[in-house]
C-alpha cells in the first residue's frame, strides 16, 4: 500500500478574507483519499536578505523544514499586476536559497487560483510555471484551476458553494496526487 501523500498548500494572499485562502480550505475538505494538505502561513516570512541567507531566522528554516517534508506543493494565489504577488515571491526565494539548497528542488507543483475578474489568475500561473524551471519543479499541467467570478462562487461564511468548481478542484487533486506518485516512480519526468 501507498503512504499517505503530503501536499503542503502555501497561499499567495495574506488577506484574511482572502477568496484564495478559501480556495485552499476547499481542497483541503476534496483532498483524495490517500493525500492530505497541509497548510503554511507566509504571514511571518521576513523580507528576504541575502546577507542572512546563510543563518535565515527560525521561521525559513521551519518553512523549509515543511516544503522538504512534503511530497507535493500546492501554490493557491491570486494575480497581482499580472503577476504574482510579491509575498509569494519572496517564500520562493526564501526556499531556494543559498543557491544549491533549494527546499523547492524536484518538487510536484500544482497551482490554483481564484479572482472576481475574467481570467482567473491565468497570468501569475504562467509566471509561476516560468520560476519552476529554475527551481527544477515539476508543475501538473492538466487539468487547469482558473477560477473565475469567484467572488459569486463561495457562501457568506466563505465555504466554496459553486459544486463545478468543487468538482473542477477535485478532478485537480486527484490529478495532482496521481503526478506525484508517477513522479514518485520515475514515470512521470
């Protein structure tokens, strides 16, 4: 039998409110059986600073601990200026560095996103995919999670109600899930 895979869910919005943080807590309930998500909070993370790269404060080092510990990440953000958002981007930076320690290293990759717009994230996901060559990750292609109008698709207690889309995130996981294990295996790369 398998062991259970760890995905660890990292949100791009510190928002509290945030429709993508509901993303999160949505495929965390249609996770597939055999797969959990764990969740981190990019609240903490410093600024990044190359002068401390070398001894990073507590909260990296748990950060990286967690990305190396997972099987599978699972980026859930919003598009900020057609991008992604800058507290995204520095965890990234704060987890592939020094350079030859990346914790991001060989990584399955999923990506998800939500927005009220018409696009639904579709360009910070293309500008994620282009970090992932450099970080040596594995991105699940197919099949796409581009939420959009999404500000419609959750309740007023911020539960994702629209059930195409709770149907879309769980077609996603199953997907991710099967791409790890390939990866896993030596069959996917």
């Amino acid at each position: 039998m398998n062991t259970p895979l760890r995905i660890l869910g990292i949100c791009g919005s510190l928002r509290k409110n945030s429709l993508n943080r509901s993303v999160l807590a949505a495929a965390q309930e249609l996770a597939p059986e055999g797969a959990g998500i764990e969740t981190f909070d990019l609240h903490e993370i410093p600024i990044f600073h190359p002068d401390e790269e070398a001894t990073p404060p507590r909260i990296v080092v748990e950060f990286k601990a967690r990305i190396r510990a997972a099987d599978a990440i699972l980026f859930v953000s919003p598009e900020y200026n057609y991008s992604i958002p800058g507290v995204l981007k520095n965890a990234i930076d704060w987890g592939s560095r020094p350079y030859g320690h990346s914790a991001w290293q060989g990584k399955p990759a999923g990506i998800m996103g939500a927005s009220p717009g018409n696009f639904g994230t579709l360009r910070m996901q293309i500008h994620l995919r282009q970090i992932f060559v450099f970080l040596n990750m594995h991105p699940l292609n197919t099949p796409e999670v581009l939420i959009t109008g999404a500000a419609q698709k959750f309740d007023k207690a911020g539960r994702l109600a629209d059930q195409p889309t709770r149907d879309l995130i769980r077609k996603y996981l199953e997907a991710l899930a099967l791409w790890t294990r390939r990866l896993e295996h030596g069959k996917g790369a």
